[in-house]
C-alpha cells in the first residue's frame, strides 16, 4: 500500500501510484494549517477525514480548492484507515527536514568539534576589521 523512499511516500490505489513529496511549502502549509505538526499528528490518529486530506494534497502538491475535494475524494475512497499510517510517516518525514527517521539515523552526526569548527569558520569575502 505504502512505501516510504528518500523523503518520499507512494501511495497505491486502483491501479495508480501517487507520491508525497516532501517540500518546504508542505511543512510550512501543514505547520501552518494545524498550530504544528504534533497537532496534525492527533487529528490523522483521530481518523479526521479533513485532516487526512489536507496533508494529502499537501504531499502531493495539489492547490486549490477542486485540488482539495479531489483530495477528500481520494482518502475517501482509499479509507481513513489505510491512509493514517503512511501520512502519519509524512508528516514526520517532514519535521525531520525531509528526511526519514531511518534516513537519519544512518547520516553521521557531527562531532562538538566538527561543529564548533563550522561555526568559527569566517565567511568568504569577509575581511577582518583591523
């Protein structure tokens, strides 16, 4: 039903495959939307049809609002149950900056000194005051 791919989630229904994407627009949308994406998650546990179809079209980057009665429809029709899980999986993907928990937990992480490092570095084309 559901696979989840470098940020991305496919859905199968019917016959079609349909792929989240995650973007900087849908967090900020869905962000937006719901008060925060803990919020979000609550409604899709709740099974919130509404809810289900607002992330829906905001994974799949439909605008508008014949974008969003075609986004009703189709959580309709695939069930509230089968959806609430691989968008549930979305919505995190996107609170983790596009990134899969998975995908995550296999980068390396920068060391403190990786990281101190990075922050002291002065920017290109800066001059020192002297």
């Amino acid at each position: 039903m559901s696979q989840i791919t470098q940020g991305r989630i496919t859905l199968e229904h019917d016959a079609r495959r349909y792929e989240l994407q995650a973007s900087l627009r849908a967090a900020t949308n869905l962000n937006r939307q719901f008060g925060g994406f803990g919020a979000a998650l609550e409604r899709l546990k709740l099974l919130d049809l509404e809810a289900l179809a607002l992330v829906l079209a905001a994974g799949l980057n439909w605008k508008g609002s014949e974008a969003l009665k075609e986004a009703r429809e189709l959580a309709f029709k695939i069930g509230a149950l089968k959806l609430a899980g691989p968008l549930s999986d979305y919505l995190l993907i996107l609170a983790n900056g596009g990134r899969s928990l998975e995908e995550s937990a296999a980068a390396p992480d920068m060391d403190e000194d990786d990281a101190t490092a990075q922050a002291e570095k002065p920017g290109k084309g800066r001059r020192a005051a002297g």
